[in-house]
C-alpha cells in the first residue's frame, strides 16, 4: 500500500494538471489561442530558462553521465530502428509511415519527464535529465525528420538544409549550449539573474502541463485507429521495458533507471503533430497517438514506478 501510495503522490500532481487543462478548455475559461502562445512561451522563454538555470548552476563534471547519455542515445536510433520494421508491417501508406516511426519513438521528456524527476528524485537531478535532453532532443529531431520525409521520397521536395538550421535554433538545445560554459568554468549567475530565472522555472512545468490539457481532443479517440493503438503500445510499453532491461544490464544505479525509464516511457511528444502537419504527413493520426500515449501513460508509468520501487531500484 506504502508504495502505491508513494507512486500517487508523484504521478498525480503531473496529471491532475493536465486534466485541468481539458477541463478549462472544455468550460472554455481557454481556448486555442490561448494554448498557442502559451506552448509558445513555455518552449521559448520558461522551459529554456528551467534548462539553463539546471545546467548552468551544476558542476558538470559531476552531473555529465557519459555512460546514461551514451545509452539513451543508442536507445532512441534502436527504438527507431524498431519502429521502423513494425511500421512496414502495420501501415500502408507514406503518410502514416512516418507519422507511425515517430509516434513510437518520441518523447515528451521534456515536459512530463523533467516534472516526474522532479518529483520522484528531487529537483537536485534535473540538472543531469537536462543534460540528457540535450544530447537526445537533436536527435529526436534529426530522426524525425528522417522519418516523415524518406517515406515520400521522390513524390515531394523538402529544404533539408532549412530544417537543420530549424533544428539548431532549438531554444532548449541553445539554452543547454549557452549554459554549460557557466557550469564549466563556475561562473556565477548573480542573485538577480538567478532569482528572474527561478521564477521563469518554476512556471514552466505547471504551465506546460496545463496547456497540454488543454491541446488534447478526447473526441479522436472515438475514430482511433489500430495503427495509432500500436505506436501507444510501443511507447509507453515496450520501449520502456525494453530501456529499463538495458539499464538493469548495465549496472545503472537508481537515479540513472529512473531518468533513462521516464525518458522512454513519457508519453508521445505534441510537437510530433505539429512536424507531422507541417511536413504534409497523416496529422490525425500523429494526434491521436498524442492523445492516447498520453491518456494511457498514466497507468503504465505508475506502474513502471511501482515496480522499480518494489524491486528497491528506486
């Protein structure tokens, strides 16, 4: 009982905030513009600063998990890999190929991951998961694109050298860059500085998590496809289980299991529907995965974290 409850106390606080989300949406106390600036911001201005005040205030030297970052990269080309072959067997048409690929594979670590690691192992580690996530975001980006242009091939033109100049002005992945010269050589930020960036920090999860809600449509779940069914399963069962195997092979301590699990195990990420539409691929489909990783991942994490604890990994 101790350990459910303990699981309680650590998953619901991040899905109560996204339940208010869908309830302010659906009283309309907001609406979708009101979603658009606020993901905005939040990937913009608040999320950026959260990463930058992590990295920025450790000592990297000590927080750089070469071994945890090295794995959860070979993890996600896996993982895509993966999908790939089970996207050739359960769709037909490039439009969903892509869509498919990236729906199984990536994560929305950034926000739902970051607040459960706050949350299930102290503040103190997101100073580590964010060097993570920036190291794995470029990737997830490369990768998607990979995925949502190759299966087009010869039917559609795309500027490649515009989508990785896209890709570099990533502020999460700038934020990370900027900072690490302040970890490196122990430049302090000043307490002003500092102060303005925990404030930004601080709203950065609760506002995301809220605005995540708010995006999500529980009317498509009525016409949900298999194929979208399939890329849940993938996401938020069998890739997790598949990184907390590798974690236990290699001797991960506990903190490692746990960032290297919520950051396979954390729901599709929204900005998969947001590429997919751009990039003239199936939007319903990428949406709909959202929306059901998302749903469902509140069951699956619980109990991926109910099982590392009963096994006394965390």
């Amino acid at each position: 009982m101790s350990i459910i409850l303990f699981t309680i106390n650590i998953v619901a606080p991040i899905f109560l905030l996204i339940i208010t989300g869908i309830f302010l949406k659906q009283i309309k106390l907001v609406n979708d513009l009101f979603v658009s600036q606020t993901s905005k911001f939040v990937f913009t201005v608040s999320l950026p600063a959260l990463i930058f005040l992590k990295i920025a205030t450790i000592t990297i030297t000590e927080a750089f998990d070469g071994k945890l970052i090295l794995t959860s990269l070979i993890l996600v080309l896996t993982i895509a890999a993966i999908s790939l072959v089970l996207s050739s067997i359960f769709t037909k048409t490039p439009a969903d190929k892509g869509v498919f690929i990236q729906g199984s594979f990536r994560s929305n670590f950034a926000i739902i991951g970051l607040a459960l690691i706050a949350n299930l192992i102290g503040e103190q580690q997101l100073g580590k998961a964010s060097l993570v996530l920036a190291f794995v975001m470029p990737l997830y980006n490369v990768l998607a694109v990979i995925a949502l242009t190759v299966p087009f091939k010869g039917e559609k033109e795309y500027d490649y050298l515009q989508m990785v100049k896209e890709i570099g002005k990533n502020p999460l992945i700038l934020a990370a860059f900027f900072a690490a010269p302040f970890s490196i050589f122990h430049i302090q930020l000043g307490s002003v500085i500092t102060t303005t960036l925990t404030y930004l920090a601080k709203i950065a999860l609760p506002l995301a998590l809220i605005s995540i809600g708010a995006s999500l449509n529980l009317e498509r779940l009525k016409g949900a496809s298999k194929i979208s069914f399939i890329a849940m399963f993938n996401k938020i069962v069998l890739f997790p289980v598949i990184a907390v195997f590798t974690g236990i092979l290699l001797h991960f301590d506990s903190n490692e299991m746990v960032i290297l699990f919520i950051l396979f195990a954390s729901p599709t990420a929204i900005a998969s529907f947001i590429m997919a539409d751009a990039m003239g691929s199936n939007s319903k489909l990428a949406g709909d995965i959202i929306v059901l990783t998302t749903l469902f991942s509140v069951i699956t994490l619980s109990v991926g974290i109910i099982l590392l604890k009963y096994y006394t990994v965390i």
